[in-house]
C-alpha cells in the first residue's frame, strides 16, 4: 500500500497543513479527525490498515486531513464567535485548497467522499451537506449534526448555516436540494454502546426521509461503543458499498 505525506502553507488558516495519502487509485475518501486529534490518528489506531483490502485493489484512496478543533469549538478560552470565524475558515481550506490538492493528485476532478468518525463525522457531514457539487458522498460515523452542542449556545447566523439539522429542514433551493437527492453515498451510522448518541443519527434521518434524500441510516448495536473498535468495524461495510456501486 503506498503511503506518504505532505504539506503547504494554507492562505485560509494562516498556518502550515499537513495531509496524509494512502493508495494508489480509487474513490477518494476525506477523512476527518476525531476531537483533538490529528491527520495521522486514523493510521495510528488501524482504521487505515483495515481498509488494507480495499486500498490495495483500487477501490479507494484516503486523504487524511488535520483538524483546527482546538482552535475553534474545543478551544474554551476563545469566544464563541472567534470560533465560528475559525471554523468557516476551515471550511474554506478544505473546499479550495485539499479539494484543488486532490484534483492535482488524482490528474483531474473525481467524486470525493468526505468521511469521519465523532466530531470529524459532524465535519465530513456538514461539508457535503453545504457542497454536493464538490462532494459525492459521506460516511459519519458516530456524530452529533447540531452545531449548539460545541458552541456553549451560542448560534448566530453563521452557527445556522453549519449545523445540518437546522438549515436541512429548511433547504429548498432547486440547484442544491436535487444535487442531495442524486447522492446514493449518504451513510450515516452510530452504535449504542457507552457514550454514543444514536436520537443524533436518528434526528439526522428523520430529517433527511423529510426532505427526500436517499440515504442509509444505521443504529449498530450496545456492544458497539463510541470508540476505534465501533468505527474500524463500520467503514469497511460502507467502503464495500463504494466497490458495488462507484460514484
């Protein structure tokens, strides 16, 4: 499996980003980190080795990002709307920036699955809710979609317009809603065990039934915790299903 690294200095976060390549060809896979973690966690704890199979055979590539979480929503000694700034910010370097790296890297545009596990699957969430033209799909696995969970409260406009399960209910644009509609990638999945919320992915699917956008919906059982064993276990059920049915 071929596997490296690289950085450059984001214009976006006025900071150097790095990112982590793994495989050789494939649907692009954009993982998020968890919590504070960062581009090489999902290596460290072998979700990237139990997609070894799918990896090796072309099926798909990963790219894995870091996070500005401590930053922005994890970061208690910044005033709420700082961390909001810093987190569209963010937005802005993933859309602009690692998508242009992607195209680069892959000689031309290719549906990109956005993907994570906790907070990252809130990041991987959002950002193909907001931008079904650059992305094709999402897998979130374990996530909570409404943004007042991280923001002590405080939601302004710009709060509204990335917490899913409020601005969600209300799209009805007739660019955007059908480019939601045309996705047969959206897998959303949570177990039950300690310290999971499966009303969050529930919530999240009432939701998007509402709106009529195809999806899949999984609630795993209590032995699934929110944790690596949970989120290993998943991801290759919904990358197999990117092998039987490619963007």
């Amino acid at each position: 499996m071929q596997a490296r690294c690289d950085t450059w200095w984001s214009p976006h976060l006025q900071k150097t980003m790095p990112i982590a390549i793994y495989g050789h060809y494939g649907t692009p896979i954009l993982l998020f980190p968890t919590a504070m973690a960062d581009f090489l966690e999902y290596e460290r704890f072998g979700l990237v080795e139990v997609l070894r199979p799918w990896i090796e055979h072309g099926v798909c590539k990963l790219y894995a990002v870091n996070s500005v979480n401590a930053e922005s929503w994890l970061n208690p000694h910044v005033a709420p709307r700082e961390r909001i700034l810093r987190h569209i910010a963010y937005n802005r370097y993933v859309t602009e920036e690692v998508m242009g790296f992607i195209r680069a890297d892959c000689y031309g545009s290719v549906p990109v699955i956005t993907a994570g596990a906790s907070l990252g699957a809130f990041h991987a969430a959002n950002l193909f809710f907001q931008r079904p033209d650059l992305f094709a799909g999402v897998i979130a696995m374990s996530g909570v979609y409404d943004l007042r969970v991280y923001s002590d409260g405080y939601f302004d406009d710009d709060c509204y317009f990335n917490s899913p399960v409020h601005y969600l209910p209300n799209l009805s644009d007739e660019y955007w809603l059908p480019l939601l509609r045309r996705s047969r990638h959206i897998y959303i999945a949570c177990g039950q065990g300690a310290y999971e919320r499966p009303e969050a992915t529930r919530e999240l699917s009432t939701i998007l039934a509402t709106k009529g956008i195809a999806h899949v919906a999984d609630i795993w059982g209590p032995e699934y915790p929110h944790d690596w064993i949970t989120w290993r276990a998943m991801i290759p059920h919904y990358v197999e299903r990117l092998r039987q049915d490619p963007p």
